[in-house]
C-alpha cells in the first residue's frame, strides 16, 4: 500500500471516530438528535469501512466500485452535518470542522475514483493497441 493510501485510510478513520465522539458530546439527547447521530456515525465510520475495503480490492473494477461506496457514504454524512447545523442543533466550530473534513474527503475520494478510472481506461487502450500491433 502506498504511503498516501495509508495516510487516507488513517484519515478516514479518524474522521469516523470524531464523528462518534461529536455525536456522543455535541448532540442534545432527544430523540431526534439520537436517529440523526445514528445516521451520521453510519456514514462517518462508512466512510473508513468502504475506503478500507477499497484498499483491499482484488481488481480495478472493485478498488473503483468501493471508492464510490466510500464517495457516496462521505456525501451522507455531509448531508447530516449540514442538517446539524442549518436546522440550528449544533452550529459550533467543531460540527464545521467535521463539514469541511467531510467536503475534502469526499473531494479526495471522488478524485481518486476518477484517476483509477483514467488509469484503467488507458491500460486497457495500451493493451488493445498492443494486441492490434501484435497481429499480422
């Protein structure tokens, strides 16, 4: 695994675990607050668990596939960070904080699945072009 892959695995989860500790600390105990954290530590650990998964991928159509699990668990969890905030719940420095980490990890997650799908499309151009020029 490549250092950055390690750094954003260990970002992932990190994000996951603030989100656990936000919702713990920061949320009013009510039952709206208690489902809206149980969506939101969902998709905060989802985050880790898909980007995780991906690291572990067997093949270019499953390290991709698992990326965008990872991208549409972050947007999850964004929605539920901005429902925090605009809805007037919890609107400190530190639910902000969790937004901005959860925008940039998505604009990683969703740059990477990007590039692994470029890389993919131009091995398999390199492989047709190799195949067409090995033919008599």
């Amino acid at each position: 695994m490549s250092e950055f892959a390690e750094q954003l695995r260990q970002r992932t989860f990190r994000y996951g675990l603030r989100i656990i500790a936000f919702c713990q600390h920061r949320l009013p105990d009510t039952w709206q607050c208690r489902e809206i954290g149980k969506q939101l530590i969902r998709a905060g650990m989802g985050v880790a668990k898909h980007y995780w998964s991906a690291c572990r991928s067997s093949s270019d159509t499953e390290f991709i596939e698992r990326l965008g699990f990872a991208t549409e668990t972050t947007e999850r969890s964004i929605l539920w960070l901005t429902a925090i905030i605009q809805s007037g719940i919890n609107q400190d420095s530190e639910v902000k904080d969790l937004l901005r980490e959860g925008q940039e990890l998505r604009a990683i997650l969703s740059q990477s699945r990007k590039t692994a799908k470029e890389n993919r499309r131009k091995r398999r151009s390199q492989a047709a072009n190799k195949s067409t020029a090995a033919t008599p």
